[in-house]
C-alpha cells in the first residue's frame, strides 16, 4: 500500500480520534450539530455502535504506533482527541428530546461520510488503482476541508437551492406535461429523471468550459492533479448551489415524484465519488453505457484534445448527443490532470474561492 505501513498506524489513529470526538460533539449538540434529514436514517444505537468501534480502533492503532516510534506528533493527536471523546461521555452521552431547529450544520453527515467512504475507497483504490498515488497525496487537505464545508454546511447549500429553483419552477409549470410524468411507474420516473438531468448538467458544464467568466468558478474543480474519490469534492460554493439549481429545476418543472427526485439524489451523489475514484478497471462496453472512473477522467486530462468533451456524468449517450464524446478504445488513461495553464488557480480553499471575484490571471503560488 502506498500509504506505508509507518504511516497507516499514527494516521489511522488520528483520522478514527478526530472522528469520534466530532461524533461526541454531535450527542451533545444534536439540535444545533446534526442534520435533520439525516438523523431519520440512522438510530442513536447505531451512532454508538460506531463511535465504540472509531475509539477501540483508535486507542489499539495509536498505543501501537506510539511504541513503535512511527509518526509520534500525529498518532498522540489522535489518541488525545478520542481521550477528550471519553472524557466528554463517549458512547454513554445521553439524548434526550429535542427541538426542530429551522437551521443546523451537518457534523453528523460528514462523520458518516468520511468514514464510510474511506472505509471503501481506500482499500478499493490501493488494489485497483489505475495510477500509484499515495493515499495522503498532494492537496489531500484541501480536498479533505472541501469535502468538511460541503457536508456539515449541506442544509445551507438546500436551502439555497431551494429558493433559486421553487418560484421558477412554479412559473413555469407544466401541468399537462406533469400529469403525464407523475402517472409513470416510479422506475420509469427514475430512468427519464436520470436522462433529464444529465442533459441539464452536461449543457451547463459546456457552458461553465466556454464561458470565461463561469469557467474561473469551474477552473477549480479542474485544478485537482491527482484524481481519486476525494477529488471530486473540490468545487466552488457558487457552482454547487448553481449546478444542484440548474439540475434540480427541470426535475421540479416535469413534476418528477420526490421518491424519483430523491432516489436520482443518492445516485448524483455516489456516481460523482466513483466517477473521479482511482479505480483502474477496465468495464468493457458498460463503458459505453454508464459514466465510470476513465470516461470522468479523460474529461479532466490535461490535454487539449479532451478540454472540451465528455461532459456527462451518468450517460454517455448524452455526449453522444451532444457530440462531445471522445473515449480511447485502448483502454488508455490519462498521463497528466488539471487544468491547462497551472499558474491560473491558486494553492487552497480560500484563495480558490476568491479568485473568480479578482482581476489576477496567474499566481505565484498555483497547483503544481
């Protein structure tokens, strides 16, 4: 693995700390912590089960990498924050009745985000991979705080989406067209609303490629040099909140069930994780059928001739359509990602964020 074996203890260990004392948090603050959608998932049970396996992973991975002298610093941070976890209750915090609170982060999203997508990806990723990356490469902490905003500030990000596609949607109503839609099995719904909203997307994300001012937004997801399940959280807050509106608008207007909507929400979001995975299995002719990890990555290849393709993120057949599909038959990959001229995005979230808003072209301190 090329996370080494000195690392993976003290790392693993801080990784599973960090992650239980965050979880400890969110007992203790559930109104104003968690999200309220999510918490009808999951069971209180469940969350404890969880956090005893995150702590007695972290104490027998941190002891161990203590004594053998790997990475001291990072294995006792990890072994202090699972500490201060059982100091502040662990598995034993009570919660009780709370109120509905009309705003909340999502702490709770991300801690189960996090770890069950490392739980999946990292191991998939060491023993498939298409590339030799290490696990903690280049960015990895950029890409980690991108994925941590957009998970615990998901409720901020709906709401938003919410007020920029409801009053359009009930404008533009199309009742004959809905009651056509609404009377389809809700497998055909699901089917159409996957087309449908990858025609939208796919035509927005040309538009955020040949639009100068759309593309400094989008030049940041691009400017990831490595590609892996991480990756794909890299994307600015106002192309989220654009794209999801865009996305969801058609979806409304059609007057797609929220079960269909719904169901299409947990595939975009999964799909978009698999789809930049470092995942190098070749998948015949679903290749051809379905968007998988080296349809997406030829799209981010650093070269010329795929700057402008493959848009699609469920459906080839709709860069088919489109005629911006372009897919080696060698079932070759990409030598090089990112974005063409390297100097134009700056290092780090913050300096991401604001470079669509400033007059600066290039930066001395650029993803390279």
């Amino acid at each position: 693995m090329l996370l080494t074996h000195r690392l993976f203890l003290p790392y693993a260990a801080c990784f599973l700390g960090t992650l239980a004392l965050l979880t400890v948090l969110c007992f203790h603050f559930p109104e104003q912590l968690t999200s309220q959608e999510l918490r009808a998932v999951y069971t209180a049970d469940f969350a404890r089960a969880t956090l005893l396996v995150g702590l007695i992973a972290t104490f027998v991975l941190g002891t161990a990498a203590v004594l053998r002298d790997q990475s001291r610093p990072v294995a006792l941070t990890g072994l202090a924050a699972a500490t201060a976890a059982v100091l502040l209750g662990g598995t034993s915090v009570e919660v009780g009745d709370f109120e509905q609170t009309p705003y909340s982060l999502g702490l709770d999203w991300f801690v189960l985000s996090l770890f069950f997508s490392a739980l999946v990806f990292i191991p998939l990723e060491q023993y498939l991979a298409h590339r030799q990356t290490p696990v903690l490469r280049n960015g990895w902490r950029t890409d980690v705080t991108y994925f941590f905003l957009s998970h615990v500030f998901v409720q901020f990000i709906l709401l938003a989406v919410t007020a920029s596609t409801s009053t359009v949607a009930a404008r533009v109503a199309l009742p004959a067209v809905s009651d056509v839609v609404g009377a389809m099995p809700g497998w055909a719904q699901f089917l159409l609303a996957v087309l449908v909203a990858d025609l939208a997307q796919a035509t927005l994300h040309r538009a955020y490629h040949r639009i100068s001012t759309l593309w400094r937004f989008h030049a940041v997801h691009h400017s990831s040099r490595d590609l892996d399940w991480l990756a794909g959280s890299r994307i600015h807050f106002v192309e989220t909140v654009l794209t999801r509106s865009i996305v969801l608008l058609p979806l409304l207007v059609l007057g797609f069930s929220t079960a269909a909507v719904n169901a299409y929400v947990v595939l975009v979001g999964l799909q978009a994780v698999v789809a930049h995975a470092n995942i190098g299995v070749r998948f015949g002719w679903l290749e051809y059928l379905i968007v998988l990890p080296r349809y997406h990555h030829w799209h981010h290849a650093r070269h010329v001739d795929y700057w402008d393709r493959n848009y699609a993120i469920h459906l080839p057949l709709v860069d088919m359509l489109m005629g911006s599909f372009k897919l080696p038959r060698d079932g070759s990959w990409p030598e090089e990602y990112g974005v063409l001229k390297l100097e134009t995005v700056p290092n780090g979230i913050v300096a991401q964020h604001l470079m669509p808003f400033s007059s600066r072209t290039t930066y001395d301190d650029y993803v390279a």
